[in-house]
C-alpha cells in the first residue's frame, strides 16, 4: 500500500510539474510564431531545414504540448518543447529529444532505472488532439492534448488515505 502511495505521488509530482514546464513554453512559442519562420526556428544549431521539409508526414512542430493517456491501464504522459521530450510512465521517467530520421521526427530518449520500453519512437499519427506513438520496446501509446496549465480530466486519482495506519510522534 505504502509502495503504490509513493509511486502515485511521484506520477502525479512528475504530471505536475511537465504541466507546468509546458504552459510555461506555451508562452514562449507563441510570439516566437509571429515574427520567425518555423522551419528555421525548429532545427537546432542552424541544420539542414530542407530535409525536414521534405518528409511527407509528421512535422516536429505538430508534436509540441502535453499529451497524457492510459497505457493497459497506467499513466503516460508525454511532454515536447523546442524539441525536449519528458516521458512519465508507469514507473519510469525519460528525457530526450525529437530527432530527425530521414525527415520524420522520432522521440529519442535515456529512462531512469535502465527501462528500454520507451526509447526510441515512431510518430504513427498527430493531430491537434491526438498522439499515437509506437515504441522500439513493443509499446504502443494512444495520447489525447492536454490544455496548457491545467491537469488533464479523466485520470485516475490517488487512492482514499483514510486507510493509511497512524504515524506515530517523535
């Protein structure tokens, strides 16, 4: 009981603070929008644009935000800004990059505890509202957007405490 109290508090400390890193990017993308162009601004260290323009599918920019969902019933929850990721999931925590790979982005990224599940990825599909991301380790997750600076509707929550025994004083 003790084990799943503490794995829900650091889910629910890691799905806070990714939301709060990404309503604070949130900000940033915008203006960065109005004046820039997009490509330039979304390839890093002044590389090669042409060749991320070029692939038909997803484009890096479309992956920006929070997405959050349920993978056989745990918690995942991806972050992207300016081409960072910050995965929670299960009991794992990642971070990474959207790297290029032959035009279609993919999430690149290093877990915690050695976990491989989720290291490299495969952007399926994208949309305003809907990430679908197959990972190298057999994984498959189907994530909805989450709205800039609040926590997503739907997800489960910590159990009832009432049940916790009593600590006793120093």
């Amino acid at each position: 009981m003790t084990s799943s109290l503490r794995t829900g508090a650091v889910v629910v400390a890691a799905l806070a603070a990714t939301l709060a890193l990404t309503a604070c990017g949130s900000d940033d993308d915008a203006g960065k929008d109005s004046g820039a162009d997009p490509a330039a601004s979304a390839t890093p260290g002044g590389g090669d644009s042409s060749e991320e323009s070029k692939g038909g599918g997803t484009d890096a920019a479309a992956l920006e935000g929070t997405w959050v969902g349920l993978t056989d019933g745990k918690n995942v929850t991806v972050s992207v800004a300016a081409r960072k990721v910050a995965l929670v999931a299960d009991q794992s925590v990642c971070q990474g990059d959207v790297k290029d790979m032959g035009g279609e982005p993919m999430l690149a990224l290093t877990c915690t505890g050695g976990s491989t599940d989720r290291t490299m990825g495969a952007i399926d599909s994208v949309d305003g509202s809907k990430l679908v991301v197959s990972w190298d380790g057999g994984t498959k997750d189907t994530l909805t957007k989450a709205e800039p600076g609040k926590l997503p509707s739907g997800m489960p929550s910590l159990p009832d405490l009432t049940d916790l025994p009593e600590v006793p004083a120093p």
